[in-house]
C-alpha cells in the first residue's frame, strides 16, 4: 500500500484538487459557511492568530541576524509565511510581501508534479526554488520551503524568500539588463531537495558556491531562510501540543476563509463596483546596443489594465491588450504577476487585517498567454520581470485611488510611485587591498527608496518607497560599501525637479555618484524608464514624475582632482549646463534613456544615477506658494522649474539664506499662464482627431507601431475596442514600419 501524507489518507495532490473543487463549486474556501471556532470562542481565536503571526515575525527577526547579505540585514528584504497542506498562506511575517505567493505556487507546483512519490517529502526534508515559471519572481529571489508534519500528515509548510545579489548570470548583478533567454538568467533551482534531517547537503552547497559570483552571501542566506523555517516549525507544533491537531485543522481553513470574507467587506467599504481602466509602458531601447541579434530591436510594452470592482467584493483584473513577450529579460511569469498584485492589495486595501490567501481567492486575473505577462514559453528569459511589473502595476494603484477617491476617502489615494530602478549594477574584481583577487558585485539596494505619488490631499513621500517593499528603507552608503567595496561613493543627494508637479506634489528623488576603485573588469549598467513615463500621467491636472537618463564618464583625471584636491562633480542638477562637463576631463556619455547593456569602465571612471520621482496631484497652479519656497529651500524643484510650471516668481536671498516669494508677480504670472492654457486648449473632438491622423498618416514611430500591432494580434476584445474607439473597419491593422 502506497504512503500517503495527506489527511485522512488521502494524498497531497487530491487535497489540492478537492480545495480548488469546492471553491470552484462554492466560491468559499473548502466551501466553510460558519466560522465556528471563530464564533464559539473569538478570543481564543484571535489569540491564536496572533500567536502565530508573532511566531512568523520573530522567525523574521532572528533570521535576519544570520544572513550576510546587506541586502538582508540592512533592509530587511527578507519575509516568511505559513502554508497549508495545499500550498494556501496563512499567516505571514512582515517584509517583502511581493513574495508570499510565490511560494504558495513553489508549494502547489511540487504537489502536482507528485513530489510526494519522487523525490519524496519526508519530516527535516528541505527544498530550494528560484524558477520563474513554477512560482518565482526571478532567479535573484532565493525561496527555502520545508514541510511540516504531524506523526505521519503533512499539516503545512513554512518558507522563506531571500534576494540575492548575484545568481551567476551573464553578468554580475541581480537585475540583468542583457538577459534574453533562460540560460542567461543565472543558476536555476526548480524546487529542488538540497537536504534532509534539518541539514543542507554538502554537494548542493559545494554546487552553489561555484554557481554564483558571491559565495558567501548566498551560504549564509540559505541558512538565514532554513533557520527562521525552522522556528516557523517549532511554532506550529507547540501549538498543536497546546491546542490539539483538530483545532489547528480547522483553524487555519477558518483563517483564510475569514481574510476572504475580510477582503470583500474592505473592498465594498472602499470601492465604488464598476469598471476602472489604465494604461502604462516602458521603453526598451535596445536597437543598437543589444549584443545579441535577435535583441536588437527598440521596443515599447503595452499594459492596458482593465480593474472590475463587482458588487459582492471580489475583484477582477485583467492585462488583456498586452503586447508580445520578447527576446528580453522584462517578462513576467505568473508567480511575478501574482506577487505584483499581492503586494499591492496588501498595502491598499487589506492592511491591519488578517493578510493570506484569503484576499487571493476574492481576485480573478487574466494574464493574456503569448504576451509579456504570461509567455508560455519556459526558454525566454524571466531575469528582470520588474521592467514590466512596476510600471504595469502604477494602473491598479490608480484604479484603487479612483475608487477610494468616489468613496470620500481622499487621503488614500495614491497617483503611482517611482520606479525602482535605474539600480547602479554590475561587477567586478579587486585588484589590491585584503581581497584582491575576488570578486564584488554593485547591487545596491538604496532602490528601494524611490519617491511616492502624491495624495489627494498632501505631498507624497521622498525617496522612502519601493512597490515591493512596504518597509522601504534607502540603507546606509557606509553598509553599501561594504560589498561594492569597488565604488566608493563621491555624493548622495537630492536630484532636483523629479517630483511629479501639482497641487500637491509627488515624492522627490535623490541621486549618487560613484568611482571605480581598485578594481578591474568592471561591469556597469542598469535600468529604467527615460523614453515614456512609466505610470502615465498623475491625477486631476497632476503630472508624471520624471524620466531618468543615463551619465557617466571615463578616461577621467580624478586621480588628479583627488591628489590636488580640486572640486569634483557632487550631483547633476543643471544638465544643460552640467558640474560632470564643469569639473572633468574625459570622455562623457550623456544618453537620453535610463536601461543600458554594460559598458566597461576603468579605475577613475566615474557615474551618475538618479532615482524615480512619484507623480502629483491636482493642477499645479493652486499649489500654495508656501509649499513652493519649502520646495526651494528643501532643493526639491529649482527656480525655473517654480516659474514655469508653477507660475511662481522667487529670488534667493544671500543674507537670510532662503528663497523670498515675491507674491504679486506670482499672481500676476499664474494668470498669464492659465490664459495661455485658454488660448491652446482644444476640444476632444479636435484632439481626437489630431491623434487619429497620426495612425492614418502613419506618424507613429516604428516601436510605437509594433507595439499596437501585437496587441491587436494577441486580444480580440482589445482590438475591437481600439478599432471603435478611433472609427477604423473591422480589419483594420497596423501599419509595420
């Protein structure tokens, strides 16, 4: 008689398909009608929820001080989460939450390839997953699962996720811009057994060590994830010493079923039921730098997101109308996909609640096969999904801020955030000091504080959030240099004029800029919007935030400037008339986009990158002039910028040392401007057809034309929609250039 781990004899992979039958059939998580533990005793059921979120919390906590990398210890990007039999969260721990249901898939991935026969899960068993396409977000997010049992049931999972700064990829670093295909991502582990009894085995970490760039940052952060799981288990059976193996069964279907229940209640508390729609895109401009080429092609992604808020609380979100997956490392898996909205909805609408899988049986998505939301093609590479996912998912934070808006509450809204890119990335080796010889990576992740949209009734947050990172954090340069010990920092600052302007404005950016040191074989690059705003417009009269750009310089005399300690770049806040071009001599690049292939660069070179502003809201000529000259004295926007955009009129004065408004010339200027605005201004009917001429006299730039022409491939619905919103026949197709 074959072994069996799930309850009641059965096996792990009929739990599952008896869980998705029953919601299926009842739209209810294992169709529960009462929360019976919860009504006969809510103290203690509460008190039980508590006690295992702590458990999952302190796992966190602890686990942290075992890691090595600075990504862990000095941002935390690290979470972990309880799992039922069936791979369904029930608790989770604080931290990067984008991750939680990425490994709910790892877990529902290795039931149904029937790991229960083969490989075999046993009690101290440990499996390791960082495949895109069986619940990942890319191959740099490293996630440890192990099982839990009770005598001979398996009664749940725990797992923890870790980012990591190399994987072993084409080139150094944990976003990698030059990926086009599987091979190019980095070391792949499809939920693979790397130990049992509790113990990592010995050739897998002989394997990973020679896998990656950065041995042991990634040693010790396996033991960071294995540790805290092992707390998470110790939790889970003191708890069912202390509350009995039939409490805890029913008590964790309870649970998910209760975060359903909350998450439909919040949503009809928050949302007006109706249809929401967005769009977003990202550039990437990789015609004549890509190496490979089938590469070689600048493109544009298309993320039409259609929101539907139905009236009984569930959600349903739609990318249909994407473009095709390409030859690049922006595609995104389902894992990916599902991690995005996760993260979101957990910070927007489930926040204070019970936060599990609850909230991800209210959703229904559609992620389009064939487009860069849903390839479905395992050999593409999956490396850097963010390039799609962050500006893609700047629509469903603004539908979300849409609907809390109709409902009165103005100060949840959010007009978007920043992209988290444009990461100082790469690698290279030292050629002198304590580790000459090995090699260091630039994977900073100071990413991870970005500018956030405004709300409707204040400005947004400066450089202090990231989309997957609740608990945004810049982290300090002193602990960044540590392992980018190859670029040392010459300046971080303020970048002036990336906040989205409005009435209230979006967060401001900042920037840095570093010199290669001591090293050789330098890699650098990195990624960004430059050529599109990534999330659109802000809202009601706001404006996007800025796009970024591309500076660095080599060839330099900074050897010199430094021995004769000579004044040297500390920002870009004038690139028209730029401190690089003032200080420096040397070859300088200036590029008009933010996502480069690596470029070599040499002792003494030196870069600049900028981070993402958020965008504004409302029009920003009835921003107060107080908030103006806090912007100035802050450096937020410079003066001309205050002028032209905000009609706002000020001097500098030397002697006070702050900026003075000079409030009649403002008045007098904002009048002229909105003036000027009368004078422009067109009808819809007018700027209907203006734009339409630009697709009948074929205007449209080659990718621009591409890029609608997939998406008219790929969607029927979509394409009927955009053939009768512009009054074309039924046949009608874009013309490829």
């Amino acid at each position: 008689m074959e072994k069996t781990l799930g309850w009641n004899g059965k096996r792990l992979k009929e739990m599952l398909e008896e869980s998705e039958r029953l919601f299926q059939e009842t739209g209810r998580y294992y169709a529960i009608e009462k929360l019976t533990l919860k009504e006969e005793d809510p103290f203690r059921f509460e008190r039980n929820y508590a006690s295992l979120r702590g458990a999952l919390v302190s796992a966190r906590e602890t686990a942290l001080h075992v890691a090595a990398s600075p990504i862990v210890k000095e941002i935390g990007e690290l979470c972990f989460a309880l799992y039922t039999p069936e791979g369904d969260s029930i608790v989770v721990s604080t931290g990067i939450l984008v991750h939680v249901h990425t490994m709910s898939e790892a877990v529902k991935f290795m039931i149904r390839e029937e790991y229960e026969d083969d490989p075999v899960i046993n009690p101290g068993d440990i499996f390791l997953n960082n495949d895109p396409d069986c619940g990942n977000v890319h191959t740099t997010d490293v996630q440890t699962l192990i099982p839990i049992f009770w005598e001979d049931e398996v009664i749940g999972w725990a797992g923890g996720v870790t980012h990591q700064i190399d994987t072993g990829g084409i080139t150094p670093g944990h976003d990698l811009v030059a990926a086009i295909q599987r091979f190019d991502d980095g070391v792949y582990y499809t939920c693979r057994k790397i130990g049992s009894n509790d113990k990592i085995w010995k050739d897998h970490m002989i394997n990973a060590r020679r896998s990656v760039r950065t041995p042991m940052y990634w040693e010790l952060d396996e033991k960071c994830r294995l540790a805290g799981d092992l707390m998470i288990r110790d939790a889970i059976i003191d708890f069912i010493k202390r509350e009995g193996i039939d409490y805890y069964k029913r008590f964790i279907r309870e649970a998910i079923e209760e975060g359903r229940r909350v998450f439909l209640e919040r949503v009809k508390e928050r949302l007006i039921p109706g249809r929401y729609r967005a769009a977003s895109f990202i550039d990437a401009p990789f015609k004549e730098q890509a190496w490979q080429p089938i590469a070689k092609i600048n493109a544009i992604s298309n993320q039409p997101l259609e929101f539907i808020v139905k009236e009984d609380g569930t959600l349903s979100l739609s990318f249909d109308g994407a473009n095709a997956a390409k030859h690049n490392a922006y595609n995104c898996g389902k894992g990916a996909m599902e991690g995005g909205q996760w993260v979101l909805l957990t910070q927007v609408l489930i926040y204070g609640d019970k936060v599990n899988d609850g909230a991800y049986f209210a959703v229904e998505k559609n992620y389009p096969l064939g487009t860069w939301a849903n390839p479905g093609d395992p050999y593409l590479s999956y490396q850097t999904p963010w390039g799609n996912l962050i500006p893609a998912y700047t629509g469903m934070m603004k539908c979300l801020s849409y609907g809390v808006y109709s409902r009165g509450y103005r100060e949840e809204v959010v007009t978007g955030y920043g992209l988290t890119g444009d990461a100082i990335q790469g690698g290279g080796i030292f050629i002198e000091g304590p580790l000459e010889g090995q090699r260091w990576s630039l994977s900073t992740f100071e990413i991870s504080g970005q500018g956030l949209g405004a709300s409707a009734v204040k400005d947004g947050l400066n450089y202090g959030y990231a989309m997957w990172n609740p608990e945004a954090d810049l982290g300090d340069v002193e602990t960044w240099e540590l392992f980018q010990g190859g670029v040392p920092y010459l300046a971080r600052k303020i970048k002036p004029n990336t906040a989205g302007f409005g009435k209230y404005r979006g967060g401001s950016a900042f920037a840095g800029i570093g010199l290669v040191a001591y090293s050789k074989e330098v890699d650098f690059f990195g990624a960004r919007d430059g050529l599109v705003f990534h999330g659109a417009a802000g809202m009601h009269g706001g404006y996007p935030n800025a796009t970024g750009y591309r500076l660095y310089a080599k060839n330099t005399n900074m050897e010199e400037i430094i021995k004769n300690r000579r004044e040297y770049p500390l920002g870009d806040p004038y690139p028209e008339n730029g401190e690089f071009e003032k200080y420096l001599q040397g070859d300088i690049t200036r590029k008009p986009y933010c996502t480069i292939y690596p470029v070599n660069l040499e002792n003494s070179d030196i870069f600049y990158y900028m981070q993402s502003g958020g965008p504004g809201y409302g029009d920003p000529l009835e921003r107060k002039t107080e908030l103006i000259k806090k912007d100035l004295d802050d450096e937020i926007y410079t003066k001309d910028i205050v002028f032209k955009v905000y009609g706002v009129v000020a001097e500098y004065d030397e002697s006070k040392g702050e900026w003075i408004i000079d409030e009649t010339a403002t008045q007098t200027c904002r009048e002229e401007l909105r003036n000027e605005r009368k004078e422009k201004s067109m009808t819809f009917e007018e700027f209907w057809k203006q734009e339409r001429s630009k697709i009948t006299d074929n205007r449209l730039s080659e990718h621009v034309n591409a890029m609608y022409s997939e998406s008219l491939e790929l969607s029927d619905k979509w394409a009927k929609e955009f053939r009768e919103f512009w009054k074309f026949p039924e046949d009608f197709k874009m013309e490829v250039k």
